[in-house]
C-alpha cells in the first residue's frame, strides 16, 4: 500500500541532491584544520553560509549555523540574555509560539527575566495592537532592556504573523525582535533584510534537508552569549567542530526551495476545507482561516472526533496526519496554539494538522477526504450506538 505523507510541517522528505551533496561531503576534512584538506572543508561550509543568505536575504556575516531550529532559538534567547554588556531582562512573547521559544523563555523567568505573553486573536494572529499599546508607554529605564518574540508563521494553524507591523515599536524603544522563521522558511519569501529582524531562526528539515541542521541568523551588531564553550568555531558564536554534512545538505536545500509550487498547494489545502465544510459537520472549525496563512497548511476540529483517534484511523488507511507540533515525544496533547485562539478544551483536543509538500500528489484531497470522512462516519456511529446503550 502505498502510503499519503500529509505532515510535512513536522518534516520533509530530502530531495536526491540533497542526498547527493550530503553523500560528497563525507570524505570532508575538518574545516578548523589549517592543511589543504581543512581548507577545502571550509570552503564548503562558507559556500553554505552564502546559500543560506540567500535563500533568507540575510548577510552571509550574520549565519551561524546550529544543529536545528530548537538550538537556533535557544541560542537566541539564551544568548542575549546572558551576554556581559546591555543583556535583555524582560521577554515579550507571543502565546503561539513554538514550545522550543516558550519553554525556553519560561526556563529564564525562573533564573530571573521578566516575562509578558502577548495575547492571541481569535484568527491565530499574535495581538499587535496589543503589544503595541503596552510599549507606547514602556519605560527601558525602569523596566529593563526586553525583547520581542513573534513567530513567522506558526506551525500548527499556518497563520502568517504581522511581523513587520511591530518592529517600529519595538526599536522606538530600543527593544529587540526574534523571529522564528522555521515554518515559514522555504514556503513563503523571506527576506530578513526587510524583517528588520535582530534575531531569526530556520531549519534544514523543514526544507527537504537534513534533520540535525539549522542557522540562527543574526544582524552583526547583536552580541550573544555562547550557548557552548570550546573551540573558536562559527566566528566564536558556536563551538564544536561544525556537522559538515548536515550543513552540505541544508545547502543544497536552500538551492533547491522551489515557491512556484505555492499555487499548487494552496488549490490542495482549499478542496480538504472546501470537501470538510460541504459534509455539514456540527461545529466544524477550521483555526486561522480568515487570516493569511501559508498554502501548505489546514488545522481544524470536528468536535467529538478526538485528535489521536484520527490520526491512528488515517495511519491505518495509509495517510500520515499529526495533532499539531511534532515536538511531543510522541505524544498527542490538546494544543496550546488552539486554545491560545479561544477555542474549547474539546476543540483543541479535535484539532488535526494536514501539511503539505513539493511530493503531495494533486489528488491527496480526494483521498484524505475519502478516508476521513468514512473515519468520521465510523467515529459517529460508535457514539451513537454507545449513547443508546447507555440510555
């Protein structure tokens, strides 16, 4: 049986020169190694830093390449917070972020930041006005130096963040601005010239490259503390001798981002909602889809159709689907981003994730359609049946 890959926000199948870059790359050198062989070893990660840049519109200066979007964001956080001069003390962080910035931001409340979590829209948009209103009367002064964490384009509902919307304020104020780009990177343009951004993240297996690859990208005049001690790697923003070939693979699969294929996606995404909302289900809700989002991306909730018995009736039917982040070891947890955009605890505990790909065949609709909805129809019949006996 052949199988229906609709999760690729969780990650994404490696394209065959990725493959092919990754495999040359083996016989690689050790790039801090002075000798030829360390030279050419250099050359081949400088060579990716430029690919990178590229794909971001970002100062090849500015990349500091890390194991993934997670370090990348760590490093971020950590780092201008623990730096010697001016270090950040109070985190302004948005309710939909990934657990990797939430966490992360949580940990150093702990340690002493102060945190504020900027409230979410009913559309799955970060509330700007909001944030807006609370750094007009901001006083650095006396409220410390802080910086502003605001997705790109969250990865469960695909909504597309008003990141350029906030960064006047924020540097009115002499604040900083974090992006995670992971999901957006690779499915929408990116330019983190335009961003304004001090601080972004993206990762290579987002793109069709390798897990165990990302880059934290940084404007030059923003000092961070080291995550790690060692060695002068990564212009001394990150010790370690650099994973040459996860590197090679994340730059040829910035090459390779291919953003034609947007239209195609999005003419997919639209025929599941579409084909969803003409089954006439009680409550159905799709999260986000008033605000712009990335074409790959639909979440939504079929109230009492229970997220894990989804995904274990579609694995079944041989169509991979996911409740969300696929940061849970495994688990299936009601979704913070959901309920962060107001919806129910059965909501949240109903909302499924269908992500798209370069690979998804233009008839993955019609089968997923095919198949949830004779999974619904299962499902409901049980409750029925179950309902009656208990009558």
């Amino acid at each position: 049986m052949s199988r229906l890959f609709l999760d690729h926000n969780a990650t994404t199948p490696i394209k065959p020169a990725v493959k092919d870059a990754m495999i040359a790359a083996m016989e690689a050198g050790n790039p801090s190694s002075v000798h030829a062989e360390g030279r050419k070893a250099k050359a081949l990660i400088e060579a990716a830093r430029a690919d990178v840049a590229a794909a971001c519109d970002a100062p090849k200066e500015g990349i500091i390449f890390t194991s993934g979007g997670t370090e990348a964001i760590n490093m971020a956080l950590y780092g201008i917070a623990r730096r010697e001069k001016q270090p950040v003390t109070r985190l302004i962080v948005s309710g939909i972020e990934h657990n990797a910035t939430l966490r992360c931001a949580r940990a150093l409340e702990q340690q002493g930041l102060d945190l504020e979590i900027i409230p979410t829209l009913e559309n799955g948009r970060a509330d700007t006005d909001w944030l807006k209103s609370r750094l007009a009367d901001y006083a650095p002064e006396k409220e410390g130096i802080f910086m502003v964490c605001l997705m790109l384009a969250n990865n469960e509902t695909g909504v597309i963040q008003d990141v350029s919307g906030i960064t006047s304020a924020i540097f009115a104020k002499g604040g900083y601005l974090f992006v995670d780009a992971v999901q957006a990177f690779g499915k929408m343009p990116i330019s983190f010239s335009n961003l304004q951004a001090d601080l972004m993240a993206v990762s290579a297996h987002k793109i069709n490259g390798p897990k165990g690859a990302g880059a934290l990208l940084s404007k030059p005049a923003v000092p961070l503390a080291p995550l790690v001690q060692g060695g002068g790697q990564e212009m001394s923003r990150r010790a370690g001798t650099e994973g040459i070939i996860t590197i090679a693979g994340f730059s040829a699969a910035a090459r390779e981002i291919d953003l034609d294929s947007a239209k195609r996606l999005e003419a997919i995404r639209d025929r599941i909602e579409a084909g969803l909302k003409q089954m006439d289900i009680p409550g159905l809700k799709i999260f986000g889809e008033d605000a712009p989002r990335v074409p790959n991306t639909t979440c939504f909730a079929a109230p009492g159709f229970r997220a894990e018995t989804q995904i274990m009736a579609l694995d079944l039917a041989g169509i991979a689907i996911s409740a969300g982040s696929a940061c849970s070891s495994g688990k299936v947890t009601a979704s913070h981003v959901t309920t962060a955009m107001g919806a129910s605890s059965e909501e949240a505990e109903c909302s499924i994730r269908v992500s798209l790909g370069f690979d998804t065949p233009d008839d993955a609709a019609e089968i997923f359609l095919k198949e949830w909805s004779a999974a619904y129809a299962r499902a409901t019949k049980r409750a029925s049946q179950s309902a009656t006996t208990a009558a």
